[in-house]
C-alpha cells in the first residue's frame, strides 16, 4: 500500500483528536463522560505523586471539565466498568478490554521472569494464606497483613512478603484490584471483582496483536512501530510486526509518510485519517500531567511537537533543569510552556514556583488571559482558592500572569456570587 503523505501540523491535530483535547470532542457529563474518556484513550495512566492533583484525576479532569474523583472510584467499584492493570505503566482500562490481558496473566502465573519464578517457590505458603485469606474474610489491603503486635517477623505474617505476594496473585489474575481507599489498593479474588458476562476468554497471539496495533493508533493517531509497541504492552515485538503488516495488507491500516521527516516510518488507521480536522476557532490552554498520555512516550513528544521534555522529580535536586514535577502547557496544537507548581492545600494557594514559555513563543493577550483561566481552574480543581507566580521566564512575564490572574479570580468570585 503506497504511503499516505501527512503534514506535521496535521499530525499534531490527529493526536489531539484522538487525545480529546482538540477542543471539538463533546463527552457526556458525569461518569459517563469519564467512562467514554477511558474507553476512546484506551488507558489512563496512574501514578502516585501528589504535588497537585495525582496524574489520573489530572488527565481526566483535563477532558471532563465536571469531574470528580468519586466518578472514577464509582466506574471502579461500583459499576465495574474500569479495572486496573499494567498497560504502558499501572492503569485504569476499559472492563471491555480485559480478556486481552488475561494471556499476560497467565504467562505470569504459568512461569514469569526468573526472579518471579523464585519467589513463588520460595513463597508458596505466604501465596497460599493470603489467597485463603482474602477468601474466607473478603477483600483486603496490605494493611491487614501487617504482623500482630508481639508478633516475631520472619513469619508468613511479615507484612513484605505478604504484599508481594499480594501483587504476584494481582499480576496473574487470581486476584483483582477491587477499589481504592486514599489511594490504598483494596484486593479481591477475580471472580468476585470481574463482572458477570465480561468475556475473559484469552485470545490468540494474533488477535492481541490486532488489538494492540488498533488500540494504539486510535489513541496516538500517527504513530512509529516503537510507540505502537510501548502503549499498551499486550504482546511481544515480533507478534505486533505480524499483527501490523496483516492490517496493512487488509487496507485498514496505512504507512504515513510525514513531510520533512524522512526515514521515520509511520502508521495510522485508515478510518482516522479520513476524518476532518478543524481548528477549533479559539485554541484553548491546557496543563497537562506528566503523565498525560499525549506526551508520556517522550521521544514522540519531541518529533510530534518539538518539546524537548523530561519528569525530573526522579533526579538529584542539584541536577534538576525545571523543576521537582513540571507540567506542560498546550496552547491549541504547540506545547509553548511548562510551570513548576505545588498546591499548598492547607494554606489554599496553588504555589507556580517558576513559569517559562518556549523562546520562540511569543506571548499575546489573548494567550495570557486563557493562561490565567486555566490556572485560576487548575487551582480550583486542587482545592486552592488563589494563584501566586513566585518567578517567570521572561522575567516580565510574572507580571502579566499575575494581573490576569487577579482579574480571573475576581471575575470567578463575581459569577460565583
């Protein structure tokens, strides 16, 4: 099939469509809006960091301008229409999806990596009592294997082995991730978590190589056989080569020939690229996570957006560039800018520690007035009545953002009223 020829500002536009942040996809309000976001994106990432919001609240707040965490708790625990499970990295996945899975689990549970194959030998009574546990008593945390007081360590009580050997049952299958409690994982057996009806027969290779190249290109648009193989994680490299090359000979997907970027071999559903893409007419300011699956591949970060971007919280403090957890800031199809924040919950002020915009952005009112919106609503959304800009670069730039934020607040506070 001879290469389709796409330019890399429509690139850009197809990844925001099928991110659901181009500023024309309408979701439901409610959970139903959260249980569409979860199913187009194919996963939402989870993390644990908390300096504002934690990543997977952020994402979804990010296309759902009505959420609230209750509503993915609800999805998880109640309505059983999301589940938890290793995608890119730990993630909320669609309860549809779930049989595509199951030949990871039981790989896991048939050997895993030698490391795991160890433990389980050496382990196998503390696999055993905690399975009988969760069992006979219902669902449970790591807490409630902690060891009795007086207790001597060493025993299957000890609360180490016992949470991984939670874990361990939690990668195989056994047991399933059945809500969370401040964050806390709450365990239960599969078939008790699981809801009735949802097909859990395991698929062929093939057919999970199908499901990853689709799942992928829906959510990425135009993407490189590496990021393809990076989202979801479901099947090995050779197997999502096979499974690509079938879906090209069947027409349903095609190579993408980006302009200017030669040697970059590219792919993408042919259903997408048929699809119109219009600027919205006013392009809106986003604050992205770290984590948002718009830039959580770093590499097509930079060749997608040419925004060179890096988590920095995990280095040295000394050898920080931005900052401890930096958030990008989308502005219509360009990331122009990122800001190191903190939301100081007790005191209620959402803290910018430092702002910067990419030297060749130039900052006009209109950008500057939907920056400030958006940071007066970020702030709200981290329980944070008020902004305040400690430093900017360009210097002046503090200024600017802190009248319009002023302005913003007062104008929140007159509607409010």
């Amino acid at each position: 099939m001879p290469a389709a020829k796409v330019s890399l500002a429509d690139a850009r536009r197809l990844a925001l469509r099928c991110q659901l942040l181009d500023g024309q996809t309408v979701l439901p309000t409610g959970k139903e809006g959260v249980a569409e976001a979860i199913e187009r994106l194919g996963y939402v990432q989870i993390d644990t960091i908390a300096v504002v919001n934690r990543a997977h609240h952020h994402s979804l707040w990010t296309r759902c301008p009505d959420y609230d965490p209750g509503m993915l708790h609800d999805l998880q625990a109640v309505d059983r229409r999301v589940f938890e499970y290793w995608a890119h990295a730990m993630a909320y996945l669609p309860i549809s999806d779930y049989r595509y899975f199951v030949p990871q689990m039981n790989r896991i549970r048939e050997q895993g990596p030698p490391w795991m194959r160890d433990w389980r030998k050496k382990h196998a009574d503390v696999i055993d009592a905690v399975l009988e546990r969760i069992r006979a008593e219902g669902p449970l945390t790591s807490k409630d294997f902690e060891p009795p007081p007086g207790t001597k360590r060493g025993t299957w009580w000890d609360w180490k082995p016992a949470k991984r050997g939670l874990e361990l049952l939690f990668w195989q299958g056994d047991l399933m991730i059945a809500e969370r409690r401040n964050f806390e994982k709450v365990y239960d057996l599969t078939e008790r978590v699981l809801p009735p009806g949802v097909d859990a027969t395991p698929p062929s290779d093939e057919e999970c190589g199908r499901f990853q190249v689709r799942r992928a290109l829906q959510a990425l648009g135009i993407a490189r056989d590496r990021e393809i193989r990076g989202f979801v994680k479901a099947v090995d490299g050779p197997v999502l080569r096979r499974a690509l090359a079938d879906l090209i000979e069947a027409g349903d997907v095609v190579p993408v020939e980006l302009e200017g970027a030669v040697g970059r071999a590219c792919y993408a559903l042919v259903e997408r690229l048929d699809a119109t893409l219009d600027d919205p007419a006013e392009p809106r300011v986003r604050i992205l996570s770290p984590f948002d699956g718009l830039i959580i591949q770093r590499d097509r970060t930079e060749w997608l957006f040419d925004f060179e971007y890096a988590l920095e919280c995990y280095l040295p403090e000394a050898k920080r560039r931005y900052g401890y957890f930096v958030l990008p800031i989308l502005f219509g199809d360009r990331l122009v800018g990122r800001l190191d924040p903190k939301a100081d919950r007790k005191a209620g002020t959402f803290l910018i520690r430092k702002l910067w915009l990419e030297p060749w952005f130039e900052a006009t009112d209109g950008f500057l007035e939907r920056l400030a919106v958006s940071l007066v609503r970020f702030a709200g959304f981290n329980d944070c009545g008020s902004v305040q800009v400690e430093r900017a670069s360009p210097a002046k730039l503090r200024g600017a953002v802190s009248r319009r934020v002023r302005a913003a607040l007062a104008a929140e506070q007159g509607g409010a009223r």
